[in-house]
C-alpha cells in the first residue's frame, strides 16, 4: 500500500468501506531540517540569528515554507510546485554545490544553510538525509506504535493514513510528539494547526466516474411532463 502510486491510493476504502484520509507534516522535510536547525541553536543562540530564528518559527507553525521561498526568490517565483520542491531538497540534501538552489536558499536563510552545509562538510552531505530521516521516523513511527490496534492506520513516510474518525486522533498524537521532542523550541503557546494537515485521500462515491454516469443516465430517461 505505501509503495503504491498515489493516483490508485485514491480509488482504495478501508475493508468496512470508510473513506481513507491522511494526516501529513507541511512542508515535511525543510519544517524537520528547521526544527532540528532550532533546536540546536538553543544551545548555541546569538543576537545574530535572532531575526531568521523567529522567522524560521513563524514559517514553520504556519506550514508555509514553501510559500515564502517562492514568493521572495525570482529563482523559484516561476516554478511548479514539483520542481520547486525538488529544487529544494536537492539543495538541503545534496552535495555542497554553489548551484542557484543553494545560493538562493543561503540567501533567504543564511544560518539555517551555514549549519546545514557544515554538517555535508564535517560529516558527507548523506548526513543532512540521514538527520531528516532519522527525524521524521522518531516522529511518524513512534505515534503510529501509539495508535490503537483496533483502528485503521498505515504509515507512509512522513504521512498517517486513517478513517476520518481517527483523523483528529492521529493529529493530536503527532502535535504532542513534536513538542515533546522539541520542547525548547515548540512552547505551550504555539498552536501546531498549520504544521500537520488533513486531507482526503480516497475518492468520494459521488465523484466516480461510473456514479456520474449512473445519474446522468437516469436524468435522461426520466420521463418527459406533458403540459396541456
């Protein structure tokens, strides 16, 4: 179920016949790479870093990372948000390269990438992947082990699968987990809303093809009203 693409997902039901749904982290991989870059500087903070710091935070609990690199780089402003996300993840998990992607991103958040390309050089650039990934299990797999037996969920990276009862549930395990995680940084005040979403990931009953055709028959042999 996890390896299969995403366009055959869509036309699967839970073996009761629920609707699938699924519970994901906004902008997944560069709002990990944010909180672990904010949690370390917790241990290591300056007044130098104070403006990207409350940025990095502010884009992180609104879920929109993605948003701001593209509407604030003439370099990504154009892009599809495919190649935009790709363009970004090679730059945080490839090689240290002056490529544009990594220049633009040193730019927006210049600490965020000092640290990150210090890690790629001390310890091979497969360590940034290996930090995030890391990260993303000791979030997504440890609530999918609190997750109930009895009820419906898979786990597909950085996403939750579930029925729409659930769906509040394996959301407030995945709030608690990250704060417990990043205690430092995610504070009791901050609303965590934004950084994991809902969305639904089965086709409604109505909107397949053979129901629309269905009721588009019986609209045409519904019989005429003669008017005298």
């Amino acid at each position: 179920f996890a390896s299969m693409p995403r366009q055959v997902r869509k036309c699967l039901k839970t073996k009761s016949n629920e609707l699938i749904w699924e519970v994901d982290m906004s902008s997944a991989q560069p709002s990990i790479i944010f909180l672990e870059w904010l949690k370390y500087t917790q241990k290591n903070k300056g007044k130098h870093i104070d403006k990207e710091y409350q940025l990095c935070l502010k884009l992180l609990l609104s879920g929109g990372i993605y948003a701001y690199i593209q509407e604030n780089s003439e370099f990504y402003k154009g892009l599809s948000y495919e190649k935009l996300k790709k363009s970004i993840l090679s730059a945080i998990n490839a090689e240290n390269k002056p490529t544009q992607s990594n220049e633009e991103l040193s730019r927006l958040f210049p600490n965020v990438m000092m640290w990150v390309n210090a890690i790629k050089e001390k310890s091979g650039y497969k360590e940034v992947s290996f930090l995030g990934q890391s990260a993303e299990a000791n979030i997504f797999v440890e609530v999918y082990k609190e997750i109930p037996d009895e009820k419906f969920a898979l786990i597909i990276h950085d996403c939750i699968l579930t029925t729409k009862k659930d769906v509040l549930l394996v959301k407030k395990l995945l709030e608690d987990r990250v704060r417990k995680l990043f205690s430092g940084v995610i504070l009791e005040n901050h609303n965590l809303d934004k950084l994991f979403k809902t969305s639904l990931v089965s086709i409604r009953d109505e909107e397949l093809m053979e129901n629309k055709l269905n009721k588009f028959y019986d609209k045409i042999k519904e019989p005429k009203i003669k008017i005298e």
